[in-house]
C-alpha cells in the first residue's frame, strides 16, 4: 500500500511556496517537508483540513493511493 502527498503540484499549481504554506497552517518548515517527502507516518485532520483550507483544495487532490502490485 502506497499513499502519495501531492502537496508540491498543489503548492506549484497555487505558486505558494514552502515558507508561505507553514506559515499559514502553522507548522514548522521541517514538518512541511516531512509531509511534502511522504516521510510522514501520519497527519491529523486539522492540519489537512488547514492544508486544503490554505491551497483551496480538497483532501484528494493531495493525498492519492497507488497499489504496490
């Protein structure tokens, strides 16, 4: 099971950059590029719903499924 974070093609497509986003959502720039590297184990509702809120988005535009087989 593989879940991609598309937040970079969200972010290019908006032409936000990193600073700006983690300042808007409120978290530290390492934490944005933990997320954005899909380094991360998990993400709480809040901060995707503060994502989609400040890329004007919706959840499914950034998080996406790819099958291993």
């Amino acid at each position: 099971m593989s879940i991609i974070i598309n937040i970079d093609v969200v972010m290019a497509q908006r032409k936000m950059r990193s600073n700006e986003l983690a300042e808007k959502i409120g978290i530290t720039k390492a934490n944005l590029s933990i997320l954005k590297t899909g380094k991360a184990k998990a993400i709480r509702f809040s901060t995707l719903e503060k994502i989609c809120k400040a890329l004007d988005c919706q959840p499914g535009d950034i998080l996406e499924y790819r099958s291993d087989e």
